[in-house]
C-alpha cells in the first residue's frame, strides 16, 4: 500500500500555486503595461506601435515652438502624416534594439552620455514634480491680482518712434516729417527709415507703455511733448529717436487669459531659482587643485610696439529697440498692448 506523502504533495501544491501567481502577474504587467501605453495604432512588421510612442513622438516635434501649442490629437491627423510617425518609432525600438544587442553600451564615453542623461531627466522630472505642486492656478490668478492693483492709478502712452542710426539722420528725418508741406507721414517715415524693423512693420507702434517703465531719456521727452507732437532726435544707447504719444489713459491690465501662461511661466522660473538658490546657498566650495598663477602681459619695449595696427572705423549697428526694450522687464506681460493702427 502506497503511502502518502506530505511532504511530495506540499511541494507540488507550491509549485502549481507559484506558477499560477507568475502567470497572474506576469499577465498583470502585461495589462498595467499596455494601458500605460494607451491603445495599439499599428503594427509594423509584427511589432505593435502604441498610443502613447505617438503622442511622445508628437510633443517632441511640438516642443520650444516659442508659445504654447496644442499637440493634435492623433485621430485628426492626416494618413501621410501617421504614417511617418509610426515609421519613425519604429525606426527608433529597431535601432535600440540593434544599439542593445552590440558592444556600444560597453563604451566608456556612451556609458558616461548615458548617465548624463538620465541625470538631466531625474533633475528636471524633480523641479516639475514640485512646480506641479506649488505653480497653482489660485496663485497664477494671485499674481495677476497683484499686478493688477499695483497699475491702479498709474498712466500709460500710446508710443510711436523712429530710430535712426546717427542724430544727423534723425534730425534729416525730422525736418522731412515736420516740414510745413509735409513730404512724409510719421508711420511712413519709420517704414522707411527706422532701423527698429520689428515696430517699423507697424509704423513705428510701440503700443501702450507705462511711464514709469520707459527709459529715462524717452520718458523725459513724452513728458514734455502734446499729444501726436513728435520729439527732437533724443539719444540713448539703442540710437537716435524720434518720439511721439497719440493717447494716454489709465494703465490697463490684458485679459487674463492673454497673460495666463506668461504669469505661469513666471512663477515657475521663480520658484526653479528658489530651490537652485537653496541647494547653494551654503554650499562650501574647497578648491583641491593648483591653479596657474595669472600671467602678466608683456611689456611692450616700445611706443612703436605697443601702439596698435591702424583700424578702419566700423559703423556699428544700434541694437533694435521696441516696447519691450524701452520698458523696465517688471512685469511687462500685462502692461503694453501693441496696436495695429494707422497713422
């Protein structure tokens, strides 16, 4: 008569039931892995291309476009435009496998690239986990407040200018505007003449700019002037510059919408200075190496040597100046309203 065995039945009930939980689990991840991925939007010889490969694929292309753009959904793409898509993430598994199965990852310097990046990631993916928290949509309204009453009581201008290259120019330009038989209208004049291209395309509109946010030289000149009275070539370090205002009123906040992602943006820097300031702030710094001593620069035996090579003189450009540059930077986003209006 066969005995029973504990012990052989004991084993082979842990065996079946750890089988089972591998199986279970392994179909779980498997669940959990493809509804991370979102749904499956084509094969590629076999191999599944998911939702979410697209979606990534997208948000790159759509990146650093300079303003928010809404990445299109898939389904509204167009057939071509997919298609590409799908063949360039497939492209990128191939190569990785391909990059996974050689000796590359052996290299030294990829190892190091690697590990460069995965340092970047990790950094930024913490700075975004705590901008998530503290960048709310009650304190992006806050701030928006806050500007706003700081505006109240305070004026604004409607300015237009031209900026020329040397005060000869301007004061040429000046007398054919200002001229009793006009030869040339202001707004023409700056398309002509200006060397501010961006506010010349608007003959010379600079929008509405607070007093308080204009270079000094610019701000003196308003203050003395009526209203569409044009200035006398005023100098500062953009160039020489005719000025002239065609409304004041009181300062005026943009929508809120209009601002909404610039204010974000905003505190967002400000909060990513904060943690940086932070990790540094007491940070010791202990230089273990020798560094060279500066060396002082030779003598010249000479006033022939040590005269320098005769330079033909260069006619530098002004830098452009527009709204933005004749205005403080704090916090411009809901201060100056460019116009499109004729003059």
């Amino acid at each position: 008569m066969r005995r029973y065995s504990r012990n052989k039945n004991s084993v082979r009930i842990f065996s079946a039931i750890t089988l089972i939980a591998a199986v279970v689990l392994g179909a779980s991840y498997y669940l959990n892995n493809k509804k991370e991925k979102g749904m499956v939007v084509a094969k590629v010889n076999g191999q599944e291309i998911y939702q979410s490969e697209i979606e990534q694929k997208l948000r790159n292309i759509f990146e650093g476009q300079g303003e928010e753009v809404a990445v299109p959904a898939i389904e509204n793409l167009p057939k071509e435009v997919l298609d590409i898509l799908i063949k360039e993430t497939y492209l990128d598994k191939e190569l990785s496998k391909l990059a996974k199965r050689s000796n590359v990852m052996k290299d030294k310097k990829v190892k190091e690239r690697v590990a460069a990046a995965e340092s970047k990631i990790l950094r930024q993916s913490y700075i975004d986990s705590v901008l998530e928290k503290e960048v709310t949509e009650q304190k992006v309204s806050a701030k928006y407040a806050e500007i706003s009453s700081n505006l109240a009581g305070k004026k604004e201008y409607s300015i237009f200018h031209i900026v020329a290259k040397s005060k000869e120019e301007a004061e040429k330009i000046y007398k054919e505007i200002t001229a009793k038989k006009k030869s040339i209208r202001f707004s023409d004049a700056a398309k002509k003449y200006s060397i501010d291209q961006e506010s010349a395309e608007r003959g010379g509109d600079l929008g509405f700019v607070l007093e308080e946010n204009m270079i000094k030289e610019i701000a003196d000149a308003i203050a003395n002037l009526k209203q569409d009275e044009i200035s006398a070539p005023i100098q500062t370090k953009f160039g020489w510059h005719l000025v002239k205002f065609s409304e004041v009123r009181e300062a005026q906040p943009l929508p809120f919408d209009s601002v909404k992602q610039n204010l974000r943006e905003q505190l967002e820097q400000d909060k990513t200075n904060e943690i940086e300031a932070k990790i540094v702030k007491d940070a010791k710094v202990k230089i273990v190496i020798k560094l060279k001593e500066a060396v002082e620069p030779k003598k010249a035996e000479t006033a022939a040597e040590a005269a320098p090579a005769a330079i033909e003189p260069v006619e530098i450009e002004p830098a452009a100046i527009d709204a933005e540059s004749i205005a403080a930077e704090e916090p411009k986003e809901i201060k100056n309203d460019k116009k499109n209006k004729k003059q």
